[in-house]
C-alpha cells in the first residue's frame, strides 16, 4: 500500500465521528429553535384567549343594549333588565342626564325636522373582568334612548 493510501486510511478513521463541540452547538442550535417555537406558540395561546374573552364580553354587552333599546323612555334611566352573566364577568350600566333638543332657546336641525322637543339619553354598558385588586374593562357599548313630546 502506498503512503498516499496510509494517510487517506488514517484521516477517514479520525473524521468519522462528530466532535463535542459539533455536538453542542447542534444542541444550542436546535434549543434556539425549540424556545422561539414555544415562545411563538404561547403568544398565539394567550391572542386565542383574549380574543374569546372580548367576543363574550361584546355579546353580553349587546344583549343588555338590546333589551334596554326594547324598553320604554324612563326619565329616571333605572332600566332594571338582567342579562345571565358568567361568574367571571361584571356589568356596569351608565345612563348619562337626558338632554333636551329643541327647546325654544336652542333650535337644531332636529327640531326644524320635527317640530317637536326632543329628549336624549346616552346609555353606556360596560363588562368588567377582575383583574388584581380592580376590575379590567374588556368590552364597552353605548346607545341613545329618545324620546320626542
């Protein structure tokens, strides 16, 4: 055998296996990989959950608005309806002082249009989710009562 064979024998033998260092920089390597994966998965988790969170809390504040909307024109704004509310969920109902429109000292386009005073509520409804030592608002509506004499 030739001295060129010898050598190519002996250099083969020594790079058959993977040194340690290839060895731990393929495990670095991939460890880097798996925890972007993982970090990129448990923010998708947590979108997932807010997002379900604000669809419920945007239905309860709509059917509340609804049934309120159903409702007489109180002047007091007492609008006493009950909406069945997940344990983890709080509503606030805020009915802002009524308004008149087109009285005699204020004439707007509303009452060159009707002919007629017209009184306005502003109602709010939000839905709190507690958070801490407070309530975290997750979803707010709002909508007008009117009423015209």
């Amino acid at each position: 055998m030739s001295l060129r064979g010898v050598l190519a024998t002996k250099q083969s033998r020594r790079q058959r296996g993977l040194t340690l260092i290839e060895v731990l920089v393929a495990v670095g390597i991939m460890a880097a990989i798996g925890a972007a994966f993982m970090n990129s998965m448990s923010t998708a988790y947590k979108s997932a959950g807010t997002l379900d969170e604000q669809t419920q809390a945007e239905a309860l504040a709509r059917s509340q608005l609804e049934q309120i909307k159903s409702l007489p024109y109180q002047d007091s704004g007492n609008y006493s309806v009950t909406v069945s509310l997940p344990p983890q969920y709080s509503m606030n109902i805020t009915v802002a002082e009524p308004q008149k429109i087109g009285t005699a000292d204020n004439y707007t386009s509303l009452y060159q249009l009707w002919g007629n005073v017209t009184t306005i509520q502003e109602i709010t409804v939000s839905v709190f989710r507690p958070a801490g030592a407070g309530n975290r608002l997750v979803f707010s509506a709002g909508t007008y009562k009117t009423k015209i004499q």
